[in-house]
C-alpha cells in the first residue's frame, strides 16, 4: 500500500460522500449480520428449517466482504491510496 506523500484535501462535499457510504455500509453489514442472526434462532428453535437456511447463511460472509470491499475502494480512491 502506498501512501499519499503530501496532505490530502477532502471537500465537504467529498467527506459527506465518504460519510453517506460509510454509512451505507454499516447499514448493509448490520442488515446481513441480521439475517445470520435471525437465521441462526430459527434453526435453533425449528432445526427442520436448517436446510433452507444453510443457503442465506453461507451467502452472508461473502455479500459483508463484498460491501467492505467496495467501501475501502471508495476511501482509498478518496485519499489517493493505491495499492
């Protein structure tokens, strides 16, 4: 990873972009941590359920690494990181 070698600006503009998608990705995250949650009760209290739900659960890690991917991008892009 290499680092800017001079002082980064940011707009507000920018920094309110960066905030919204922060916090889009919080959302996201929270929503699939939800579902393994969620998930993972109903399995326990119906273990009937649990074939049906092995699918969303195993979805789940991939789709959290996907939206902190693409937010990190976005911030690295940002503050002119590159890798």
């Amino acid at each position: 990873m290499v680092l800017p070698d001079k002082p980064v600006t940011l707009s507000a503009q920018e920094i309110a972009d960066l905030n919204s998608k922060l916090s889009a990705m919080r959302h996201d995250i929270n929503n699939n941590l939800s579902l393994i949650m969620a998930g993972v009760e109903l399995v326990r209290l119906k273990p009937e359920t649990l074939n049906r739900m092995v699918a969303t659960l195993s979805e789940q890690p991939a789709k959290i690494s996907g939206t902190m991917t693409n937010f990190s991008t976005e911030f690295e892009k940002a503050l002119g990181i590159k890798r």
